[in-house]
C-alpha cells in the first residue's frame, strides 16, 4: 500500500522523504506542488528529478476524497458532500462573503457529543478523520475554486474548523492538518484566520494552545450548568467554570485577544432576558475586567429529530441588545446556504453510527428553563 501524501504537515512528509533517501529541501518542494498548486500526479512536478518522481511513484499517492454531490445556494455558498468509505460521508461549505472566503471543515464521520440541537450530533459517531481526510477537503475545495474562478490567486482565506464532528476529539490528526494550512509551503493562512471550534474539551484546550495556537470558539449554549448539561452533554464532564478557566488560559496564547463564544438561539429554553444576564453575569466575573470574549448568536436551524425551534427574531435582537449594552461586543451570524442544508447545525452528511445516539436522544428531553425574571 502506497503512503498518501495528504496525510502529512511538512515536518512529516520531510521524515517521509527522508526515508527515501532524499534531501529535506525536496519535501519543501513536494509540498508546494501539492498544496499550493493542487497537483495529483508526480509526473506534473517538473522541478523534481526523475528519478524522485519515479520513487514517489512506486511509495506514494496523491489522493482526495470522491465527491458524491455539490449543492450552490443561490447566495454562492457551496456544499460537498465526501465520502469517506464504508457507508460514511461527510460535508464542508464554502461561504464567500465581499472581503474573504471561509470553507467550513469536517473533523469526524458523524460526533459523539450529542448536542441536542445539531444534526450531526443526532446522527451518532462512526470514526475519527485522518489528517487526510481533513486536508483533503480544503485542497479540493481551493484548487476547484481556483479553477473555477479562473484565479491563480487563494479562494479560500479562512478555515473553521466547525463542520461534522468535535475536532479536539480527532486531536492527533487535527494538528497536522492545521499546520499544513498555516505553513507558507503549503496553505499559507495566519492563525487568526483558522479557528477550532469546540464544545468545551478543557484538556485538548490546554494542549492545543501549546502546540498550535489558532482562533478559537467555543460552543457555550447556555449561561447556567444545568441547561448547558442537557443541551451540550460533554459539560457534565467540564462544567462551565472549568471551560471559562480553560479559555482564559487559552487567550494567554492565542492569535486573537478574545474567544467567541457560540450561542444558538432556541425558542423558550435559552433566549430569556434572565439567561442574557446571567451570560454578563459569568463575562464579568472572568477576566479581570477585561474585554476578553465575543458572542455569536446563532439562529437555529430547526429539523424534526431536535423538538426545537428557532427563536424569533426580535427575540433574537433583544438578547444581542442586552449583551450588547453590557459592553459585550455580540453579533448576529447571518444565515447563508439555507436553501441547500449547508447552514450552521444542519450538516448531517451520512454516518454509520455506532453509538445509538438517534434512540439516545429521542428519549430524552429539552428541559425548558423557566425564566427567572
Ligand atoms: S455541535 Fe459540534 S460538538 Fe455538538 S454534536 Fe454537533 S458537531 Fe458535535
């Protein structure tokens, strides 16, 4: 079986070239053909000796993810759906916007933590991604675009690591892959401009801002551990004071002088008066009085399965006015690729669960918190 390139961060592919024998200047040269300029077949690096291509040819592959569909929303988001093997596919979602391009990428066939208003959570965990798996959808992504445009020049200027799956579950195969998108061989992005989102794995925080610190985010969901323990189950095992003390560790490394912190907005259970001051209560009482965190309200994007609804918009503006008023700088995220599924929450690809999270969860309920005020 031949190694696939894609799997490797430069330092790997230089261990891997290397064990051919070869210079490290030939990894650095390897590459660029491979992610700067999307290269498949050795035959097309025509600065390499023959006699490398000819090796490279007999160890090692360069090979993406098929494609099993692409859906354009009428707003130009655009939508993939990989397959990953055995029954698995997962999705990622270009989102171009005046002054950037961000492509939403998958870390997992499906998530084991089960928040109770994401489709992917609902539909259980089959497999962690491989480095690959991960860095393939950005080199299609890229270098279709690319073609498509008619541009030598980057599409993509933003990665989130906000698709399918929990990335600092897949820590050992995330890091690579972030570091291939940061090194200037390969995609070149600034670390403020790649952001891990994550559900609150204190730990994987911790390491992740040694070992490669980008932007982050983290989905909080709810102000109080009661509500966040049934609508994020992972807050059982890290309550809220241990996560908000895990990102303020975090911003003592970070590209960026805040955190966002995600909020999907659910009808009824987390968008009262009282759970907006109880978020300024826990903003205030962190961060000595600095103006250390951002919020993103997220309107929820309803399916069947979640028994949930989207909260109404002046709902929705209320809440963001009371943060706001706090002196909490608080946005409302635009909802872009509705009409194609590609919207926050609702990637749901297909998974060969293995978890029975489907029968879980229907047997559970959201609690609705009753405001306090
Ligand atoms: S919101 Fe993220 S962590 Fe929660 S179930 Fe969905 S993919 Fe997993």
């Amino acid at each position: 079986m031949t190694t696939n390139l894609l799997d490797f961060d430069l330092d790997g592919l230089t261990a891997f070239c290397e064990r051919l024998g070869e210079k490290r200047f030939r990894a650095t040269q390897l590459f660029r053909w491979i992610h700067q300029r999307g290269a498949r077949d050795f035959d097309q690096m025509s600065d390499l000796a023959k006699s490398l291509r000819e090796k490279l040819k007999v160890h090692a592959r360069i090979e993406g993810l098929p494609v099993v569909s692409q859906h354009e929303s009428a707003d130009g988001t655009v939508k993939w759906l990989f397959d990953v093997g055995d029954g698995n596919a997962v999705e990622s979602v270009f989102i171009p916007e005046d002054d950037r391009g961000t492509l939403c990428v998958s870390s997992q066939a499906g998530c084991a933590v089960g928040c109770r208003f994401c489709s992917t959570g609902h539909q259980g965990f089959s497999r962690n991604l491989t480095t690959g798996e991960i860095l393939a959808q950005l080199w299609y992504a890229e270098h279709m675009l690319r073609e498509r445009f008619g541009t030598g020049e980057r599409v993509i200027s933003n990665v989130v690591m906000m698709g399918m799956g929990e990335p600092l579950q897949n820590y050992t195969a995330l890091v690579p892959a972030l570091r291939a998108m940061l090194d200037d061989h390969g995609y070149g992005l600034s670390r403020r401009r790649v952001t891990v989102s994550t559900s609150g794995v204190v730990p994987m925080m911790d390491r992740l801002a040694q070992d490669c610190p980008v932007a982050l985010a983290v989905s909080l969901h709810a102000p109080n551990d009661p509500l966040r323990d049934n609508l994020v189950p992972l807050n059982r095992k890290y309550p809220i004071e241990e996560l908000l003390q895990a990102c303020l560790r975090y911003l003592e490394h970070a590209p960026r002088d805040f955190i966002t912190f995600e909020y999907c907005m659910l009808d009824g259970v987390n968008d009262q008066a009282e759970h907006a001051r109880q978020l300024i209560e826990l903003v205030r009482s962190h961060g000595q009085g600095k103006a250390w965190c951002k919020f993103n309200l997220i309107p929820f994007n309803p399916f069947p399965a979640s028994g949930l609804l989207r909260s109404p918009s002046r709902q929705v503006t209320e809440f963001a006015k009371i943060l706001t008023d706090a002196g909490i700088v608080t946005t409302v995220r635009k909802t872009r690729g509705d009409d194609i599924d590609a919207a926050c929450g609702q990637l749901a690809g297909d998974v060969k669960d293995r978890t029975r999270a489907a029968e879980r969860m229907a047997r559970q309920r959201v609690i609705a918190l009753k405001p306090v005020a």
